[in-house]
C-alpha cells in the first residue's frame, strides 16, 4: 500500500475494514461476479450514436437527473455484480424516461434467483441473459423481492417462477402488495469510443461496463484506475485477475 500511495499516478487507494480478514481469493470468488461475453455478444452490432459537438469537462448523471438515479447498493458476499448493474442501469433509465412514475429499486435478488439459464448465480452470471430475462419476463421491485444472497452466498430459490407470469398471479415473498412488474426494451451495444460512452450517457442515462480487475482495484478509492502490476514480483497466487460489471453515471 505504501509503494502505491508513493509511485500511483492516476488514482487513489484505501485500506477498507469491509475487507480485514478476508483472502484475496475471497475478494475474487465473492466481489466480482461477471462471465466474459459470449461470441454471440461479441458479435453485436454496435448502434450508430451521433456524438455531440459538445461534451463538457465533467457530467453527473446524479446531477442532471437528481431525482431519477439511484443509490449504490452492496452485493455482499455474492458474485452478483452482473445482475446488481443490469437492475441499476434499468431502474435509472426506467426512471428517467418516465420522468419518475417509475422508480423504484429493481429486484436483485429475483434475477439471481429465477435467471437460471446458463447463469452461475453468487458463482457469476452473463450480462445478455440477464437482459433478456427483463426483456421477456421482467423483474419485480427490491420491496417485493428482497434481496438477501450478500449473507447467504446463495441465490436461493425462486419464489416467481415462470408459471407466475402465465397465471397472472405473482406474489411477492416479502409480503408486500406491490406486484408490478417492469420490462426493458432490447439491449444494445454501444462502441468503446469514449466520446460516444459519454454522449449516450448525456442523452438517455447511465451505461453499464465490464473490466478487467486486478488484484490492486480492491484498494482502490479515486481517479482513473489503471492496473499497477506489483503484485506480479510475489508470484501467480497474488497476482489475480476477474471481470466485474458496472453502472457508469458520468
């Protein structure tokens, strides 16, 4: 930590309490959480964007839609990080395109549960088959479906199966009475190019991003992360890698 404080250029770092005790192969088997793409993502064709002619030095999208995105949430000790960034980037953009009639916090714990297709669950899971379990079944609220796999390591059974959905009749295991269920149109790929990631999240809210993480990224605090390969000098059991989702809000 001492070596990267001092040479470090691009970012900080921190010593988190959340991670005292626990091994480095506990921070990639339960923080992470993300398989890479398959060909077929891969493959996509990306959408045209028309990049604008202006993008300022800094954008928010808490500040633009103040209103409309929502709060980070932790995913404990589950490699949910593909379905933790699908419902926040599908709430957010559900929120702002109905100018806040929808809002509320999109259920975790359902697509953990019930997205069992080829999906590891707290072991990892697919970001395209997380979206297309939006796509066609949609997803309850956080209040309907709580989410409880960050204590248990587990994703649980599911209590709205498929079934559910052809019978109308979806009851929510927290009790509540708030049954809605909220669709997402069909995803789409969007280019690497920086200037186009920042003009759609300008235009239609924040993104979702996968990348690569390193050991070093679990003490990362701020600024522009770039991997610092000193762990590489202690050997392959230190030096880790895995890839980790993301909501991108500016």
């Amino acid at each position: 930590l001492e070596r990267m404080l001092h040479e470090r250029n691009s970012w900080t770092s921190a010593n988190y309490s959340t991670f005292w005790g626990k091994t480095l192969d506990e921070g990639f088997s339960y923080r992470l959480g993300t398989l890479l793409p398959e060909k077929s993502v891969k493959n996509m064709n990306e959408i045209l964007i028309e990049m604008s002619n202006f993008l300022p030095e800094s954008f928010d999208a808490r500040e633009r839609w103040p209103s409309f995105i929502h709060p980070v949430r932790d995913q404990g000790d589950c490699a949910s990080s593909w379905a933790f960034s699908t419902t926040a980037v599908s709430a957010d953009r559900l929120a702002i395109q109905s100018g806040g009639k929808f809002y509320n916090p999109l259920s975790v714990q359902q697509l953990l549960s019930c997205n069992q297709a080829r999906q590891r669950g707290c072991n990892g899971g697919y970001l395209d088959r997380a979206w297309w379990y939006i796509r066609k079944f949609g997803v309850v609220s956080d209040e309907c479906y709580t989410y409880t796999s960050g204590k248990t390591n587990q994703p649980g059974e599911c209590h709205i199966p498929r079934t559910a959905y052809l019978d109308g009749e979806i009851r929510c295991p927290s009790g509540s009475t708030d049954n809605r269920v909220y669709k997402m149109t069909p995803p789409y790929r969007i280019s690497t190019n920086e200037r186009e990631i920042m003009t759609e999240i300008m235009a239609n809210g924040p993104v979702q991003a996968t990348f690569l993480v390193h050991e070093d990224f679990f003490m990362y605090k701020s600024g522009v992360y770039q991997h610092l390969p000193y762990a590489s000098d202690k050997g392959p059991a230190y030096a880790r890698s895995g890839y980790h989702s993301v909501r991108i809000l500016g």
